[in-house]
C-alpha cells in the first residue's frame, strides 16, 4: 500500500504525443495492475495530481472517468475516488469473447506502436507466469 504522496511522486508525463489523460490512465492502470494499488486504497483527489503535474483539471478528471469506465475505479461522492474491488473471473463463452476482444485490442495497440506481437505475447506470458509464482 503506497501513500497519496507516493503515488503522486511516482506519475510522469512524456513529450510523446500520447495525450496526458491517455498517459495517467495508463500509468494508474499499470500501478493496479502490479499491485502497487490495492482494492479499496483511496486514489489522490484529481486537483492534487492536476497541481503535482501542473495539468489541467479536465484533463485529470477524464483520466479518472476512463479509469471508472474500465471498472478500475469507484468515484464516490463526497468522499473521492478509489480502487474498484476486481471482478470475479469470467466463464465460458463470455470469457472467451472478452479475451477475444482484448486481445484483438492489443494486437491492435502492438501494431501501432510497431511492437512484434510475437515478442509482446512473450512478456505477457513472463508476467502472468511471475505474478503467479509470487502469489
């Protein structure tokens, strides 16, 4: 469980041309993904990250919304945004459409970054494969 101060400290922007709400969306996702966000661990509020990053607020907030969009974030009323709890595992035919589509979305994402798919189905393999052994 990281503090608010850490997580903040942690985001970085690059002159990319990815657009800087793309850019917090994927860093936070990353973050959850290995763990460094925990289910229930309440995020900083949009205007700390729109301050520490010097962004504007809209920006951060679209960002936030993508990230709720996902289902990898609540935003709760009055009391902020934090990590959504996963859901179950999917089953049979509705897990198989959904890997389906992910996966078509990242060979797609692969392709236009001009990454071999070959070698990005490779890391995934290397990740899962650590993820698990460390669970």
């Amino acid at each position: 469980m990281h503090t608010q101060a850490q997580i903040l400290a942690a985001l970085r922007l690059g002159e990319t041309g990815v657009p800087i709400y793309v850019q917090l969306r994927e860093q936070f996702l990353r973050a959850i993904g290995a763990g460094l966000l925990s289910p229930g661990e309440q995020m900083p509020t949009m205007r700390q990250v729109a301050v520490a990053l010097k962004v504007d607020l809209n920006t951060v907030r679209r960002a936030y919304d993508e990230l709720e969009r996902l289902g990898a974030l609540e935003l709760v009323r009055g009391r902020g945004s934090f990590v959504a709890t996963p859901p179950p595992a999917m089953q049979g035919h509705e897990h198989e459409r959904e890997t389906e589509n992910l996966a078509r979305q990242t060979l797609a994402a692969a392709a236009a970054l001009g990454v071999d798919p070959l070698a990005l189905a490779d890391r995934i393999a290397a990740l899962a494969a650590q993820k698990e052994t460390s669970r």
